[in-house]
C-alpha cells in the first residue's frame, strides 16, 4: 500500500516526521526518505495512527486504492 500525494505533503512536515520518528523508531532521514519514496513503511499501524491524529484525514484520503488482481 501507498500513501496518496494529499497525505504525503501534509506529513512532510518537521513536526510530524519527529513523531514518525518515535512510533517507528528510526532517524529523521529515514522518514524523509520513506516520504520522498512512499515506502510501505508509513502504512504500518503506528504510523497511520500518526497520521490520522495530525492530518485529520480519513483512511481513503490516506492511503492509494490498490489496484486489483483478477
């Protein structure tokens, strides 16, 4: 799973990434590098939780509609 643009640029923040930081335990790098390449790592619980907490947005404005497999 992916994260949409809308979710992208509103977490891209320096605030936000600090608290990416703690939940998932890694360095401030490594969250600008999970946003710039939209790593499935920002989909993990703790993350999400993050990111609905600060963007307010609901789970289909988060995440990308995956495309399906017949």
């Amino acid at each position: 799973m992916k994260l949409t643009q809308k979710a992208l640029k509103a977490i891209n923040n320096p605030v936000t990434r600090r608290r990416l930081m703690d939940v998932l335990g890694c360095t401030e790098f490594t969250i600008a590098r999970y946003i710039q390449k939209n790593s499935d790592n920002l989909t993990k619980a703790a993350a999400m939780q993050v990111i609905r907490e600060v963007t307010g947005l609901p789970d289909n404005e988060i995440l990308e509609e995956s495309a399906k497999i017949i």
